[in-house]
C-alpha cells in the first residue's frame, strides 16, 4: 500500500475524524484537577458542576474515603486475578451481601462496571433463536449486551405499553416461542431523558406473556424508595422483577455494577457471564467503598441527602419549566433535568456560554442520543446549595435569551 494512501493508518483516521468534526460531533476530554464536587478545577477555572451523576454527594465523603484506605491497608491495592481464580476477596462477599439485602434480593453479583455488568447478564441469559426486547432508550451497554448476545433484537418506542405488548404478542406466536425465551430490559430512570418508567405495567405484560424483565436502575439505585435501592422497590415490585441491575458509581459514589436476583441467577451468571469469569475483580477499595454508600444511602443521613437533592430537582423543574424539557415528568421526576436544544451545534454554543459564565452543563448529542435531538443534560446533587441551583437557573436564563 503506498504511503499517503487514505487506506494507510494515520490517513484513514484522519478522515474520520474530519468527518465528526465536520458535523459537530466533535468530543475532547476535558482534565479535572480537583476531587468530584459540586465546584471543580478545571484548567485553572473553578466551575460549579452540574454534569456528574454522583446525586447524593458520595464520591468524596470522608466515610468512603476511608473504607477506601482501609481496604488498601487491610487487601492492597490490585485484587491478583478474576474473582473464579483468586480475586473473590471479602470486600466483594461482603458488598455483595450487602447489595442483595439492599434491593430485597435473594443474591448479588458485582461487576467491574455497569457496562460489563450488561454485557455479562444479558449475553448470560439470552442467545440465538432468544428474543430480546428493549426501550428505544435504553443505555448503549444495554444495546451493545443485545447484539452480542445474538438473540432477535426488537425496540419497542420509548415507554409505550401498547408497542411492548404488540412485540410481546409477535414474540409469543413465533413457532418456536415454547422453547426459546423472552427478555425485556428497560431503565427505570432514563439516563438523557430523566423520565420514569411505567414499572407495574410493564412487570405486568411480561407476566402476562410469560417473558422475563431486566431493570437497568443506573440512576435511581440510591434515591427512590423507602430503603432508596431504587424503583423497583419504590414500586413494590422487588419479587416480580427477574434481574435488577445498578450501578456502583453514580448515586453510590464508588465504581462498579451490580446484578441483584436470585441465588440461581447468579450462579448461572458466575458460571456464564464472560465479562465477569475473564476479568481481574474489581479493587478491594472500590468494593469497600461501594459497601460503606450502601450503609449511608439506607441510614437517616442518606434520607436527609436525598431530601435535599429532591428539593433541588423540584426548584431547578420549576426553572426550567418554560424551556423545552425532555421525556415527561408524568410519573415523577428524577435527578436528571434535560432541556432539549435540538441542533447539535445550537447545543454546544449554549453549553459554552454556560461554561464561559462558570457552569459546567454537558452537551449532548449524537450518538448518545438521537440526531436533533441534542440537549443540556443537568444533573443535581444534595452538596449544591440553594443559591448554586438558582445562580444556574439564572444562567440558564441568559444563556437561552441570547440564543433565541
Ligand atoms: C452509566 C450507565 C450504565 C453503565 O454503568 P457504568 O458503571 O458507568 O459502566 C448502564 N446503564 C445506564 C442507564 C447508565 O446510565
């Protein structure tokens, strides 16, 4: 191949990356050189975050940290080998008890993230000749998990029942439906969109048609029900749902997924689930840390952080009410606030200014979510103050005046 060639490595890559430019794709990273916050450092510039998902104010509690450090003491630093080899340290047996009493299952199994996580079960438990009905919504690792697994993949339209059951109903009058299996996955909380799912309508079609219900509760694990372990508790739902996934590093604060379900589930995905048999476990610290946010979202000071984070969602909704807001809020509404621009570029130009006034608001876009319907996505936390949501309204304000 002649050097210089649009085949050659540097060339082709060079071509595509023309291309994500050229439609204002573009994605840079951007360094950090303070602890998660609701203020950072980033590149000299102090800017109040409204970007993460650490909801509860968890990633730098004191009581983490030093579940962290202990567990370095105690266990060192790397975990040796997969957790099936010599890597099944007590950190991970004790989180997974922990989790497992926490979502009112019978057995846990962590994970090095909630993408693997995904990729494991899912593969785990449907393959060929399966069918795997998901959300139009749901998470990329969801997406990913389906195609890997090779089971007929069928979307149905974003928390719409009727197109389920329609799927549901065709899935069902397949000839080969009484040997094969069904799984449903949907989100509890979608991650752009901040809407709820209708959970009991949705466990009571796949009940109906005998499939099985996967709930991705990435971001609701930490802030809705009683023991705030998610939506499927909060929906009274916890014996009716075959897999319930979470995730470790958002509300929780840590690092890491979790699948929580039966003991023979997770035999079957200890035995299965290749993300999890051919992967070094997870750091002793991250389990261990982990452990300690499960203890402090169920304990009276995890209620006063989610009481003030709910107070936050409600004051920042009222702000942003007249803006185009994403999905709807018809069964509630969760620590995700998106306000949809719809260009891509209008997108990043709002999210600039925002950045220039001090206030990191992620922009959105293709591939994350769909194309035009690119979006603001903000998140709140129960460390932002009062005066932090309402300088943000504020900006949000100015930033959408000069814009129109
Ligand atoms: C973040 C997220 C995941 C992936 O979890 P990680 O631990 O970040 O890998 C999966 N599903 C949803 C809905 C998410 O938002």
């Amino acid at each position: 191949m002649e050097a210089g060639s649009t085949s050659g490595f540097e060339p082709c890559i060079a071509a595509w990356l023309e291309e994500v430019r050229g439609r204002g794709l573009w994605r840079e990273l951007r360094r950090v050189d303070s602890p998660q916050s609701t203020r950072i450092q980033a590149a000299g510039v102090s800017l109040l975050n409204f970007s993460s998902n650490d909801y509860l104010g968890l990633a730098s509690h004191p009581v983490l940290k030093a579940a962290a450090c202990e567990a370095v003491g105690t266990f060192g630093c790397g975990s040796g080998a997969s957790r099936l080899v010599c890597g099944s340290l007590a950190p991970h047996w004790k989180l997974e008890e922990a989790l497992a009493a926490f979502k009112g299952t019978e057995a846990a199994l962590s994970f090095q993230s909630g993408y693997t996580a995904a990729l494991g079960a899912i593969s785990a438990l449907v393959g060929p000749g399966d069918v795997i009905i998901v959300d139009r919504l749901v998470h990329a690792s969801v997406v990913d998990a389906a195609r890997l697994s090779r089971a007929k993949l069928r979307v149905y339209a974003h928390n719409d029942l009727e197109d389920l059951e329609r799927i549901l109903a065709w899935a069902a009058s397949r000839p080969e439906a009484r040997s094969s299996r069904v799984l449903v996955v949907t989100e509890s909380v979608f991650s752009m969109d901040g809407d709820l799912a209708p959970l009991r309508e949705i466990v009571e079609l796949k009940d109906r048609f005998g499939a099985w219900l996967m709930v991705d509760e990435a971001h609701a694990t930490g802030l809705f029900g009683e023991r705030r372990s998610g939506c499927v508790e909060a929906s009274g739902l916890s014996g009716r749902v075959e897999v319930q996934m979470a995730t470790l590093g958002k509300a929780l604060g840590a690092s890491g997924g979790c699948i929580c379900g039966s003991r023979r589930l997770v035999d079957l995905l200890i035995n299965r689930a290749r993300s999890f048999i051919f992967s070094t476990a997870p750091v002793p610290a991250s389990a261990a840390a982990a452990l300690a946010a499960v203890g402090i979202v169920q304990s009276r000071e995890g209620g006063a952080r989610a009481e003030r984070m709910w107070g936050h969602v409600r004051a920042l909704a009222g702000m942003i009410a007249p803006l185009p807001t994403a999905g709807t809020a018809r069964l509630g509404l969760s620590a995700i606030l998106p306000v949809v621009v719809g260009a891509e570029e209008a997108t990043m130009a709002i999210a600039k200014r925002l950045l220039e006034a001090g206030f990191l608001v992620p922009g959105i876009r293709y591939p994350t979510v769909a194309r035009g319907g690119a979006r603001l996505r903000i998140t709140v936390s129960a460390d932002h103050e009062p005066r932090d949501i309402e300088a943000l309204g504020l900006a949000l304000r100015e930033a959408f005046g000069r814009a129109a």
